[in-house]
C-alpha cells in the first residue's frame, strides 16, 4: 500500500461530510412515510389516517417530530456553491421544523389550534416548494459539458422536482373541491407521501448515492 493512501485531507472530510448530510436527509425522506404508516398499525392499531402530518396525533408523534427536526437540522448544516445554495436550505430548515413543532389540529380544534395549523399548512407549502427549486434549478447546474452520469441526474433531480410540484396542487385542488368525495381515499396522505418520497430520492441521489460519476 500506497505510504499515503490511507490519508484523509481536510478537503476530503469536508466533502465526505457534506455527502453523509445529503444521504441522511435522503434517508429519511424515503423511510419517513413508511416507518410512520406501518409504525402506527403495529403498535397502535387502527387504519391509516388523512395525511403525513396527521400522524403527530399517533403513536409515532416522536418520530414525526423527530424526523423533520432533525432533516431541518441537516439542512442548516448545509453549505452549497453559492449564497442561493445556503439561503434555500436555511429557508426549507426552518419550514421543516416549523412542520414538526406545529402540528395539524386535532378533532374539534380551538382558535389557537386552527392557527397553529395554518403556520403548520405554510411550513410544508414554503418546505416543498423550496426543496422543488432545490432540484430543478439548483441541483441540476453543472460547471461545463455535463456527463453522461450528470445528465441522468438531473433527469432525476427533475422530475422528483414536478412531482413536489404536481403533489402540492393536487393536494390544494383536493381540499377545495374534492375533500368529501375521496375522504375516505385519503388522498392526501399518499400525495404527501410521493412529495417525500420524491424529496428523499432527490437528496439521495445528491448524496452519490447511485448515479455517481466515475
């Protein structure tokens, strides 16, 4: 072996670092509407509720708060090329936690509770729209000609982007017109679910995971 083979820059700890922050946001975001979903009927019974956030009223309240604190913490340690970077991940940080320590109201809400629901309802609209920019205009620039690698990835990072997008008004269109007719659908629940899903894939890939260049 090399005498120096097995030395660690600093530039090297700071970029593996950097990859560790974006597959663990990647993480969760794959694993969170799965563990909350299947935790909920295991320990505690029941059917699936209305929606993602639905779930602090569960079992798995620690979880969910858990889970978006600390994905909000990620995102604040994260530092991307340029001031853009750093001000949309500070920006989604706050919405995440803001979603976590705001929960939806529960049945026959007070005023406070349905004001702390609109906060909640705001946090994960600026939350999914952010990280939707995320992946159709920042994660998808390159410094030159792109790979062939690069490219697959922002068809990637693209298309995890519209489906946020498509989720959030789906979700909105739901809840102006629809809301009693797929009720018992609970529609709202799976689009939230593919909006995280799409996050985490998005985040995953960001992190090297797949796609990587050789």
């Amino acid at each position: 072996m090399h005498p120096t083979a097995s030395v660690q820059t600093p530039q090297m700890s700071f970029v593996h670092s950097y990859l560790f922050l974006r597959r663990a946001v990647g993480v969760i975001g794959l694993a969170l509407p799965v563990v909350l979903i299947v935790g909920k009927i295991v320990l505690e019974g029941g059917g699936t509720l209305s929606s993602i956030s639905g779930y602090y009223h569960s079992v798995m309240r620690g979880v969910f708060v858990g889970s978006m604190c600390a994905v909000g913490t990620f995102l604040l340690s994260y530092r991307g090329y340029n001031r853009l970077d750093d001000i949309c991940g500070d920006i989604a940080a706050v919405a995440a936690i803001g979603v976590g320590l705001f929960p939806v109201a529960g049945p026959d809400p007070t005023p406070t509770q349905r004001l702390v629901e609109t906060v909640h309802v705001a946090c994960a609209a600026v939350f999914f729209v952010t990280l939707a920019v995320f992946c159709l205009f920042l994660f998808t620039r390159t410094g030159g000609e792109p790979t062939r690698h690069k490219t697959w990835r922002n068809r990637v990072y693209r298309t995890c982007g519209l489906v946020m997008l498509a989720c959030l008004v789906l979700i909105a269109a739901e809840g102006l017109w629809l809301a009693d007719e797929l009720a018992a659908l609970n529609p709202v629940l799976w689009l939230e679910s593919a909006a995280i899903f799409a996050f985490g894939v998005a985040w995953w890939i960001k992190g090297e995971t797949l796609l990587r260049d050789p």
